[in-house]
C-alpha cells in the first residue's frame, strides 16, 4: 500500500477559546504617476493606523491611533508593536496593496525578519514574518468577509465615505482614509464579540480556519480519522467537484417572466441531513454491482464506475465540469452510487473505497442556522453575516491541499522575486521563490495535514444531487440556468416547486427576484434587467465593442513577485477578450442545450 507523507492520525477537539490580543488595522492612500505604457504606478501619499491591544490579566484596553505620513512612520509603528514572544497581526482591507505601498519586503528585510509562512489565493492572503521571538502576521480582512468595505460599513452602521479623489484636499482625504480603518477596526471588534458571546472558538487566519475551530470546540462529538493511503486520497480527488453551473438556453429570453430562485443555505443543509465518511476502511478492486449496493447499504462510498444513463447528472471533468449522458468512467460517492444503482446506470466498478460514516456536521449546522435566524429575527446583520459564512466555509477545510514550499538556501542579496526554470533533459519546471533573503522551491502541492477530501467531496455531492432533484420536480424546459444553489425558471417551474418555497426553512427555495428582461450569454455571462453578470470583467470596466473589454489589473502578491519590483504596486490596462463559446454542452439553432453524448 502506498501512502503520502502524513501519520495517520485522528481530528483533535479543540479545548480554549483563544482570541489574539494585539492588532494594527492600517489603510493608505495614494497618487497615480502614469508610465510609457499607460499603466498606473501607486506611490504612497498617507495612511492611518490604529493599534489594538485587547485587555488580559492586568493589562488594560489600548486603542492608538496613528497617522501615517511617511512609509518610514508606518514601519517605525509597527516594530514599536511587535514586541518579543507576542504575535502581531496586522489587518488590512486588500493587504496586498497596502503592504507593497509601504514597500513591505523592502522594510521587513531591512529589519532582519525572515518568511515563516506565505499564502496568497484569490482574496486570501496570509504572510507570517519573525525575528527572534516577535511574530508578524499580515492578513487581509477579506479572508473572513469577502464584500466590499462599503458593504461592511453598511452592515455595522459606518458609512463608507465617498470622495472626488481628483479634487480632494489632503485633510479630506485624512479623514477617509481614517474611515475606513475605523470600518474595519469597528468590523473586528464585533466579530471578535461574537465568537466570545457565543462561544463559538478561537479566531484563525481564515473563515474558513475558524470554522473548523468552532466545529472542533463544541460540535465534534464523533472521531474524524485522518488516513494516508495514496490510492485511496486520489479516487477521493478525482471525485471531489464543485457546484453544478450550467445553461440550458442561450439568448434573448425577453417577453416572459422568470424567477430566480435560492437554496436557503445549500450546503448547511446537506451537512445536516446526511451522514459522512469518518474512517478509512477498505481499498476495493474486485466488487461487483450487488457488492458496492450491499456496501452502501451501512457504508460511505468512493468509487470510480463505468456508467451508462440518458440523464445528465453525473459530473466528469473534462476541462470543465460536465454532465453528459452516454458510457463515460466517472468516480462518485456514496449519494451518486445510490441513485446509480437505483436507476441501473452502474455498468461496472472498476475501483472503491469504503468508509464508516456518522452525522458528524448535525450539531454544528443545527446551532449555526438556529443562531442565523435568531439573528435575522433580532435584525443583527453583523452577527447574521459572521454566521453565514461560518456555515458555509468548514467543509471545504476537508478539502484543503496546500502548496509544498521548501527552503533550499540563503541568498542574502538576490531582489525578492518568483521565478520559473525550464530543464530539458529530463524535461521538468523548478519554480522558485526569492524572498527576505531566502530561497524556496515548491515541491508539489501536498494534503494538508487533516484534509480528508472524501468528506468535501460527499457534500458537494449531496449539493449537486439536491440541485437535481430540484431541476427534476421543476420540469425539464422549464429552468433556463443553475449556478450551484439557484436556477431561474419560468411561471410553471416555480409552481411546480412551490412546495419547496419558504424564506427560512433551510434547505427550501427562496425567491429572491423576478426578471422580466433577461438574456443568457454564457456561463456566469448574463444580464437580468438592470444587473449584469460577466465573470472576470469589472463593473468598471470600459466596454470596446461586443465581448471585448478593458479594464484595470490589480495584481496579487503572486503577480507582483513575476514582476521587475514588488514593492513598487502598478495598475496595468488590460484588454479581454470574451469568445462566448459554450463548451459544457450542445448549442442548438435556437439556443437550447442539450447535453453532450459519450
């Protein structure tokens, strides 16, 4: 038996309600100096900060507020903070921006601090610097609220101030800028008095971190075994898949009303409905059609399958997520191997994994929905918000890889930077990484330590399963488009699923608008009267022509590091493209889809 590089071990209840005691919360504001090629550079102008030591044992509550009018200000602040054998976290909204426009790698090298951690993934963004016994942590708020500042200042009743940047006096922009700060500071408070009031767990770098905290603090009642066989983990991966999203129609669908429609928490409700594997037992190569039935009988089930239907509701990967209907090899888990075998769709089963099984997420999604509504009820949409994240984020903790960065040496006097080497004999990529003076080289992309991907892939399973119950007692032709936990239907299809409406029974549709107007372009690529949906292009963007649009590129700390200097933050104008071709089915003449035959 093969296994990866990991003890087997079980999940370990958490024990304290841990919550850090020392914050900087700092925003800055900037001036545009354009370049040759129309890009923009962002130069530092001013920020504010605002320290926050949380009062423990005798030491008291301090709030200071700082105004930063220097780079060098700012960085004289912070080391004032980050004392010996404390940790430091440092907060901002978008820290990527913020951190290169106070030129980060620059200051903290010059300091002496060395990388312990770094992760930067769409809005998530996470750097764990040390020096001696002091710790830095810089984190974006976004890790745990992914909405707009203004959003997070309407929901806690501070305003986000607007401002003509071009005409502005700097006293002005001053008391912005301190806005927001005091937007997110005020933000953190609240969720720190939450997770305190109700005793949820201890605070950690993510949501979705903190999620699995909570869940291990009070609602682990039933062992999680983590395993390691190799064979095992790969049908788990190969069956873990996201949210059905897909098209039905393509085009002007004006002159009828449709109805978009929401799962009340989709996930959460299939968490709570459905038990889920808790303990590796047994690789399979050999079971036969009666033997996998007999299996998911009292067990959890992984297993890749040869599968021959007429419906569409088995998902492969074949560059993207799609539901065809024919003979295809697939590998499913235990809500698709039932419905398989119920309907004779399993032709043969080639590879299996067994697994106990137990509600292990009732507990927790009972509690969290319970507080949700209570919430909703008392209208606390801070406390709503908080929750319904936490709902959402845990089971994707059991999903978790993690990119596999080793350090290979010093290099004291090489710039901060990524870089790729391509070998030819044998034929490989080494990516490398400058950073603080050390070189790191990533050696693969590994499971995190207590990832169990069969559990992930069991509800986003469920979840798609759901949908199609959904889509069936609809009726076929009478949904248009589904994006994960929604579909947009027309006047029959909501009648037929008026059965399933409520606006608070978890796992009922709610409606959440009518259109009268609506065109389907593509996937994530429509407009529904006046909103208008086109993944990857801003709201700022400037529309060229049909599907061509520019529109500025903020780049992440990955694209900074592909960079000549980052610590130098340049917005560049990038044109897209938009092909619109429909690639998850078969577009007739008249825009319907029909799913592709294997």
């Amino acid at each position: 038996m093969s296994s990866i590089n990991r003890a087997c071990h079980a999940l370990k209840k958490e024990t304290t309600l841990t919550i850090p005691r020392h914050f900087i919360f700092f925003d800055t504001e900037t001036s545009q100096h354009e370049l040759e090629d129309e890009s923009i550079e962002q130069r530092f102008k001013l920020g504010w900060a605002v320290y926050y030591r949380r009062p423990y044992k005798d030491h008291n509550l301090v709030v200071e507020w700082f105004y930063i009018d220097t780079i060098a200000s700012f960085w004289d602040f912070v080391y004032s903070k980050a004392l010996p054998k404390q940790r430091l976290w440092i907060v901002a909204r978008n820290v990527v921006f913020d951190f290169t426009i106070c030129k980060g790698w620059e200051n903290l090298r010059r300091a002496k601090y060395k990388l312990k951690f770094f992760h930067n993934n769409g809005c998530s963004a996470i750097v764990t610097v040390k020096k001696g016994t002091s710790t830095i942590v810089f984190l974006d708020s976004m890790n745990w609220f992914t909405e707009s500042l203004a959003k997070t200042g309407e929901r806690i009743g501070i305003p986000k101030m607007e401002i003509d940047f071009d005409t502005c006096t700097d006293e002005e922009l001053s008391v912005y800028c301190k806005n927001d700060v005091l937007i997110e500071f005020e933000n953190f408070k609240v969720f720190i008095d939450f997770l305190e009031d109700n005793m949820i767990g201890r605070l950690c770098y993510t949501k979705a971190s903190t999620a699995m905290a909570a869940y291990l603090f009070r609602h682990y009642h039933t062992p999680i075994y983590i395993h390691n066989n190799a064979e095992a983990i790969n049908l788990e991966r190969e069956s873990y898949k996201g949210g059905r999203c897909e098209c039905f129609v393509l085009g002007d669908l004006s002159g009828q009303p449709f109805y978009v429609v929401d799962v009340n928490s989709l996930y959460p409700f299939v968490m709570q409905c459905h038990s889920y594997p808790t303990k590796y037992v047994k690789l399979h190569h050999r079971l036969t059609i009666p033997d996998i039935s007999e299996l998911l009988s009292s067990q959890a089930v992984v297993a890749k399958v040869l599968i021959c239907t007429s419906e569409p509701v088995y998902a492969i990967k074949r560059g993207r997520t799609i539901f065809p209907v024919g003979t295809f090899e697939t590998t499913l888990c235990t809500p698709e191997l039932q419905y398989a075998v119920e309907h004779g769709h399993i032709v043969r089963v080639l590879d299996a994994v067994s697994y106990e099984q137990a509600p292990i997420f009732s507990s927790y999604v009972s509690t969290m929905y319970g507080l949700r509504q209570d919430f909703k009820v008392r209208q606390n949409k801070e406390y709503e918000t908080i929750v319904k994240y936490l709902l959402n984020s845990l089971y994707g903790k059991f999903g978790q890889k993690a990119e596999e960065w080793v350090k290979i040496g010093d290099v004291p006097g090489e710039p901060d930077r990524e870089e790729m080497i391509l070998y030819k004999n044998p034929r490989r990529a080494m990516r490398l990484r400058y950073l603080l003076g050390e070189l790191f080289e990533l050696k693969g992309h590994s499971e995190a330590y207590n990832s169990f991907p069969a559990i992930a892939s069991h509800v986003t399973a469920y979840a798609r399963l759901y949908l199609w119950e959904l889509m069936q007692a609809c009726g076929h032709g009478n949904y248009v488009y589904c994006d994960t936990d929604s579909l947009m239907v027309t006047d029959v299809g909501r009648d037929n699923l008026s059965s399933y409406l409520s606006d608070t029974e978890l796992g009922k549709l709610k409606l959440e608008r009518t259109v009268n107007h609506l065109i389907i372009r593509g996937l994530k690529d429509y407009s529904a009267d006046e909103k208008v949906v086109i993944k990857g292009v801003r709201k700022s963007a400037l529309q060229v022509s049909d599907g061509v649009y520019k529109q500025e590129q903020w780049p992440s700390f990955k694209g900074l590091f592909k960079s000549t200097n980052p610590n130098t933050y340049v917005v560049k104008q990038v044109t897209k493209h938009l092909t619109r071709e429909y690639t998850k089915g078969n577009v007739g003449s008249d825009g319907v889809i029909t799913p592709f035959v294997l």
